[in-house]
C-alpha cells in the first residue's frame, strides 16, 4: 500500500489524561466512563473517538459505493455505536454497530450500498476477523 496521508495523535496520561493531534485539530480531555468505573463527565474516551472516526469514514464509504452505482445520496447518515466489555481472556474486546440511514432509497438499494461500503471502509477492512461489526441499514422516517 502507498501511505498518501498520515494521521498522528498522542496520548498522555491513558484514559485519565489527554489526546492531541500535531496539528492541534485535536486537543480533548480524556476521562474513564461512569460504566467502566470512572468519573465520566465532559471529557471524551476511545470509544468516542474510534466511533466518531468509524461514523466519517463509513459514511464517506457510503457516498463512495452509492456514487459508483449512480444512486442519489441526498441526507445520508451513519451513526456508529462502539462498546467495550471484557473479553473472556482476561483482556477488553469492542464490538460496532453502524446503522446506516439512506432516506432516499429503496430498502433494497440502500442495503446494498451499505454491504458495498462495508466493503471499501479501511476502518471496516482494519477491524474484519477481530471486532464483530453490525451494519444496520435504519428505516428512512416517514414523510407526514
């Protein structure tokens, strides 16, 4: 593969501390949710920020798959839900679920743009074989 972009971020201090981009576009507090014992609060986790990624890039893969099939995109959206529990082997696992909101296609169609973006996501292809990710194509809301 030919890198063409590189992203760089540090962390100090784990989950407790802060994560900044070297361009500064990120600068976030850090704090343990209540879940997993924590204080929780106005602070973000990984889980946050892996979800936010994963919720961009889907959706970028989205518009990418319904482009190649000549098919309208109007107000897409992915919502991306990330959780984390214990493994079973002494570690912590993630699981996803993407639910994926096509309102102007048919339910067909938008399945099938969903299936070709899970294809083409590099967030999707990292993660195959090691974290069970659901795609969820979500009903487009009824017009009154």
């Amino acid at each position: 593969m030919k890198v063409v972009y590189t992203a760089e971020a540090t962390a100090v201090g784990g989950r407790e501390g802060r994560v900044r981009s070297t361009d500064g576009a990120i600068d976030l507090d850090l704090a343990i949710p209540k879940e997993l014992g924590g204080p929780g609060g106005m602070a973000t986790n990984p889980e946050q920020l892996f979800a936010a990624g994963y919720a961009a890039c889907f959706e970028n893969a989205v518009r990418l798959a319904a482009r190649r099939r000549k098919l309208p995109i109007g107000q897409a959206s992915v919502t991306a839900r990330v959780g984390i529990g214990p493994d079973g082997a002494g570690g912590y696992g993630l699981n996803v679920e993407l639910h994926v909101r096509l309102p102007e296609l048919e339910p067909e169609q938008a399945n099938q743009v969903a299936s070709a973006a899970h294809e083409v996501c590099p967030y999707s292809n990292a993660v195959r074989g090691n974290v069970d990710v659901q795609v969820m194509v979500d009903p487009a809301p009824e017009v009154i």
